[in-house]
C-alpha cells in the first residue's frame, strides 16, 4: 500500500488511470486501526484494477485540508481525478467493495 504524502498526491490520485481509494486516517485513531486491515486487504485483492492509498491526516495535512477531511477515518474514492464516493468512519469490508465496484 503507497503511503501518501503532499508532494505524491497529484501524481499517485489525481493522475491515476485506475480508480484509486485514499484512506485518511492517523496512528491514533481507534476507529482507523480497525478500517486499516481492510483497506489493506482491498489493496491486495484489487492490485492492478484499484490503487490504494494511506493518507495520515498529520503527515498530509495539505492534502487533508483541501478534500475538508473533519473526521476519520475517511475514505474518499476518486476516478479519473476527481472525487465519486465518500465513506465516513469505520464501516464492515462489503461497503468498501461496494462503493468500489461502482467504479470499474
């Protein structure tokens, strides 16, 4: 799993040709450890049809800012740059798969 930073952003979401899922999250967060393991399996399961992505909120503040991220975890799915689903706080692996095959 690629984990985000400010200066990747651009170039890692926006300009991906394969729908991508950023995962906001930080080390802190209780809810966000439980929503990591199954980001991380979506990341395997779905190599080469998605690109996943781990964003701390600390570490791409930028980035966090500009998509007005208030509460994490939250995952935003992108396709062809720009912002198509939202999922806000902890959530079972089939809405993540849902909202995700939407996108293929």
């Amino acid at each position: 799993m690629i984990e985000l930073t400010n200066e990747i952003f651009e170039e890692t979401v926006l300009k991906s040709e394969l729908p991508v899922l950023v995962d906001f999250s930080a080390t802190w967060c209780g809810p966000c450890k439980k929503v990591a393991p199954i980001v991380e399996k979506i990341g395997e399961d779905y190599a080469g049809k998605v690109v996943v992505v781990k964003c701390d909120v600390e570490e791409c503040e930028e980035v966090a800012r500009r998509y007005g991220i208030m509460n994490i975890p939250t995952v935003l799915y992108f396709k062809n740059g720009e912002v198509v689903d939202k999922n806000v706080g902890a959530a079972p692996e089939k809405v993540f798969i849902e909202k995700l095959e939407k996108l293929l």
